[in-house]
C-alpha cells in the first residue's frame, strides 16, 4: 500500500513499487499495459531459430510474456524496479536489474528487443535507444510503442487519461514525450529503418471496459482506492489508427 500522505514527483519510480500489487489485475492500474503488450507482442513473429533471444527493456512484472508463450524466444527482462522483476521471474521471464540506457548484454545478442511504454519515461530516450539498436543482430527486429510529443498526447494522456481508471495519475511526466519523427531518426541513425502507426483503444470496448469497471466498483482508480469486485467481460483490444499524434507502435529491422 502506498504511504498516507506521500507525494511523489511525476514520473518517479517509486510509484511502480506502491502500486506493486496492481501488475497483474487485468483491471487495475495498469489495465491498459495489458492491451498494449497483447499489441506488441502480435509484432513479434515466431523465432527462427532454436536459442533465439528476445529482450524486454523495461519489462515491469512481464506482461509481455503469456503473448510471447509458443513463439519460441528465450525472454530476457531488463528493468529497474526490483519489485517487478520477482513477479515477471515468476511468468518465466529471465530478469536482468539494470537501466534501460546501460544495458548490461552483449552487443547483437537480441533476434528481438521490445521496448513497450518505456521511452516516454526516461530524461535520455536516445541513450535508451542507442542501446536497443546495440543489442540488435543484423536482421533483428526493434518493436516499439510510446507517446508522441504532442499538445494533443498531452491532452488525452495526461489531461484525461489520469482521469480515468486505466493510468495512474502521475504515471507519465509530459515533458518526456518522444517526438516521433526524431524517434525514426534516431534509430536509422544506429541502423534500423523504424516504421511507424497510430495506435488506440477500440472505442466501444473501452467504454465498455470503463462501465463495467464502473459498475463493479462504483469509484473510478486511485492508489489505496482498490475494487471490490472483479471486472468481468472481454478486455478491450488495441487498434491500429490513422494518426500517430498520441500513442503509436514502432517495428523496424537492424541491417547488417
């Protein structure tokens, strides 16, 4: 539980350990990085070779992994927060305690390296990156997803999104947002041609999800403020859309 009365800066790591136990309920603060790892990982192809290696830069507790499960990657996480990767060791995955901008694997190690919700919290993305693109082997895949800098993203990802039950108010400081056409720069810039689409909650089942929560709860998401029930009924999924003005999902190749 989190402590009565603190407050923490935007952005702060510290918050990933109060809201520790909120990981794996499908609908609790992080409900929406569920939808968005079931996304990633449908980027992801199967392995095409026996050993292959994929990295998870900032994997948290690892929801990554049951999307990952018969697609034949030994599933390496990388992440700060210890209280995470005891829960992500838990779903399998082989964790790594380290920064995400000194990544401490061997260069071209990684078939894939997934970077999911993470680049829009670090002050030095490009440094994060940099090293992304390292870990690659030529032909290796980078699968991405973040918050464009934009007055909109600021809007809906902040303004709104704190809120609502699906992000924790806090989570995101706006000023950190990745502009997204210095992202495809970046990375060609280490040798990936980075390929770019908008992304979004379908409506309908958002509001769907949101009254059912609603209707389980009746009080939207705050820390210490944990449903009473479970929300039951279909998660809703994440869609490709036209714009990439808030949220967008990255899929490029290292050449060799």
């Amino acid at each position: 539980m989190p402590d009565a009365g603190r407050t923490l800066p935007r952005n702060d790591p510290r918050q990933y350990d109060d809201l520790a136990d909120e990981w794996w309920r499908p609908d609790g603060a992080f409900a929406m990085l569920h939808w968005l790892a079931e996304a990633r990982a449908a980027l992801v192809p199967t392995a095409s070779r026996p050993g292959a290696l994929l990295v998870d830069l900032g994997c948290g507790a690892g929801l990554l992994a049951p999307h990952l499960a018969g697609k034949g990657y030994r599933h390496v996480g990388v992440d700060l927060t210890r209280s995470a990767l005891v829960q992500a060791a838990a779903h399998g995955v082989a964790v790594v305690n380290g920064d995400a901008t000194a990544v401490p694997l061997a260069d071209g190690c990684a078939d894939v390296v997934a970077a999911g919700e993470l680049l829009e919290h670090l002050p030095d993305w490009r440094r994060a990156v940099a090293e992304a693109c390292r870990l690659l082997r030529p032909g290796g895949l980078l699968v991405l997803d973040t918050l464009n800098d934009t007055a909109l993203s600021r809007l809906l990802a902040v303004r709104i999104a704190e809120r609502l039950p699906t992000v924790p108010k806090g989570i995101h400081d706006p000023r950190l947002f990745v502009d997204a056409r210095a992202l495809v720069a970046e990375c060609a810039r280490h040798g990936v041609d980075l390929r770019l689409r908008g992304i979004r909650p379908g409506v309908p089942g958002l509001l769907g999800w949101l009254v059912r929560r609603l209707r389980a709860t009746g009080r939207p998401y705050a820390p210490g403020n944990r449903p009473h029930a479970t929300v039951t009924g279909p998660a809703p999924r994440i869609v490709p859309t036209w714009s990439t003005a808030v949220l967008y999902q990255g899929r490029g190749t290292r050449s060799g």
